[in-house]
C-alpha cells in the first residue's frame, strides 16, 4: 500500500518495494530455440565431446528417464 507523504519520510514507511518507488518490469520470457538452433547445438555438442556423428535423442527416448 502506498502513502502519500513527505519525500523525506518516504524511507521510513515500508510501501512493499523494497527502497524502489515503481516496481520493475517484467523480464521477457526467453524464446524457443528453432529446430535447427537446437540441431547446430547439438552438432557443437557432439564434435566437443568427440562423437561427432552421434544421434540427437528426442523426448520420446527419454521420457521414462526423466519422469523418475
């Protein structure tokens, strides 16, 4: 809740933001990688770890895997 006082009180009261007198933006949502974003990271992956011709699993494959 905001009050509307003098600016030299204004620290003394707790107004919920923390010192800041508007509350900060939202941050974007970070995007999706395109399926050949995710194809050139996985073929970086790969050639760095030395199995440069390795098959990109897909969620199908690891689904028993990751609902543990």
């Amino acid at each position: 809740m905001k009050i509307l006082v003098d600016a030299d009180l204004a620290e003394t009261i707790p107004d919920g933001t923390f010192g800041h007198s508007r509350p900060t933006r939202r941050q974007p949502s970070p995007r999706h990688w395109t399926t050949e974003e995710q194809d050139a990271h996985w073929q970086a992956l790969c050639a760095s770890v030395g199995t440069p011709d390795a098959q990109r699993p897909t969620r199908h494959e690891n689904a028993a895997q990751n609902a543990a």
